[in-house]
C-alpha cells in the first residue's frame, strides 16, 4: 500500500500550485489490490468527481471513495484525471515535468498539514484520526 499526498505544498507527493488547493488537499491511496482510494483532508474548497446523469454530468463531493483511473476530479480549481496525477509518479519520476501536476512546485506555499489518518490496510480506508 503507498499513499500520495496531494495538495500545493512542496512537500506534498503531487504538487498542485493554486491558491484554492490546500496545502495537504488529499490523499490517494494506491492499495495492495491496486484499487485506488481518494481521502479529501477537511479541504476549504473540497475534492470533487464527476458522476454522469440522466441529464449529463454533475460534480460529486468526495470524501472518501474508490476511484478509477480514467475518473475526472476536482481539486478547488483544478481539474485533472487519476491517471494524469499519477503519471509522473511511475518508476519515481520528479513531479516538476511540464504541464503535470506538479509543474508549479517551485512556487507551492508550505503549510502545516491537517494531520495525518490511520487507514485500514487491506481497503486504504480512514479507520480513525491520529492524535
């Protein structure tokens, strides 16, 4: 199991520079089973999917759920896919690559995280909060 921190601090494991992405966003848990787990951290603006409907599409609020690669999120402002987070991450590539998530590290603002969770680690889901 390895989880990915999301968010626009430098120190998180996929930089998204703007200023509605939190500092420690979200974090997205790649489990044993290779299913993929998606956690927003109390964000300000939220972490959001987009769910088809009988009328089209509509943005769904995360606040923890399996995804899929090919599924579109929303991160405040940022809209990307699973896949395209996790692009870079193969065989340890820097996240700095043009136009990637994490093209604006240099410029991330540094923050305390929120704290971190305790996942269950067969399913990557919040079993409860550490102290």
């Amino acid at each position: 199991m390895r989880t990915y921190v999301i968010g626009r601090s430098q120190n998180a494991d996929i930089v998204i520079a703007g200023a509605t992405v939190a500092a420690h966003h979200a974090e997205l848990v790649v489990c044993g089973d290779k299913r993929l787990h998606l956690t927003d951290c109390a964000s300000d603006n939220g972490t959001w999917r987009r769910r088809p409907t009988p009328n089209g599409e509509e943005w769904e609020e995360v606040r923890q759920s399996f995804v899929s690669m090919d599924e579109t999120l929303r991160f405040g402002d940022y809209t990307c896919t699973v896949a395209a987070l996790l692009q870079d991450l193969e065989g340890g590539k820097d996240q700095t690559g043009q136009g990637g998530p994490g093209a604006g590290r240099a410029n991330a603002e540094s923050q305390h995280p929120r704290g971190r969770v305790e996942r269950d680690p067969s399913t990557g889901e919040i079993v409860r909060k550490r102290h």
